[in-house]
C-alpha cells in the first residue's frame, strides 16, 4: 500500500521539529517519517523546543508530553501565547493517553493527539494531514 504522502507531493520545504526527552523515541520518529524527505530538527526537552523554535519557526512540532522541567503543556501554552508561534502546527506524541490528558492536551493548544506506542500508518497520516492545512494556510 502506498502511504498518502507519496503520491507527487514535495515536502521537501518543510521543517518539523520532534521533541522527546528519550533518544531513542526521536530516532524511531525519524526513521518513521523518511519518506516526507523535509528538514527534521530534533529537541531533546521543552527549552530546546522553546529555543530551538526561536532560531527557526518550524511548520510542524511533533511534541511529548512527559519532559523533566518544561513539559509539552507548558511548551504548547508558550508557543500558542505568543503571535509569532501561534499558528505552528502542533502533534502531541505521547503516552499520557487517559481522556483527561487528551483534553488537556487540545485545551492547550494541540492540533492533534498520538498515543504511544506509536502506530506508523497513524503518524503518516497525521503528518500528512497536517502537511495539507499547512499548505491551505
């Protein structure tokens, strides 16, 4: 089956920022979204995010929830107070998946929401939707 994304479509002029405390959670990301071919930047925590979003706005932040000083919520919350950052394209990638968590995670700002363990076609399809809105935008 040929995944949405790679049928004539260049996303080669995006740029998404993946945020996890876990190494190996943004390796598997990665390997996950190859075939997008766009820029992928990685941040290993809510400042890195915070910092790494100031240097370059990203299109898209695939975002974990559960990071040691800053979360994802409070990530979310900074970046949709502030009118420059307000209208990224934001995924939750987390195993926080208790319905509270889910809501909590659209009242702050989120734009979608992925239970991990992540299911690949899931991410794809995602990811592809998100692409499409950011196109529209």
């Amino acid at each position: 089956m040929t995944p949405l994304f790679a049928q004539d479509h260049d996303y080669s002029r995006f740029n998404v920022l993946a945020v996890d405390d876990i190494p190996l959670n943004l390796i598997l990301v990665k390997k996950m979204l190859v075939g997008f071919n766009f820029e992928f930047r990685t941040a290993d925590g809510g400042q890195q995010a915070l910092d790494a979003v100031a240097e370059k706005k990203p299109d898209l932040i695939l975002l974990d929830l559960m990071m040691p000083e800053i979360d994802g919520f409070e990530v979310i919350r900074r970046l949709r107070a502030d009118p420059a950052t307000a209208d990224i394209q934001i995924v939750i990638l987390s195993a926080l998946n208790s319905d509270e968590d889910v809501v909590k995670g659209f009242d702050a700002g989120a734009n979608d929401f992925i239970m991990k363990p992540i299911i690949m076609e899931r991410l794809l399809n995602c990811v592809a939707t998100q692409m499409q809105i950011i196109e529209a935008k």
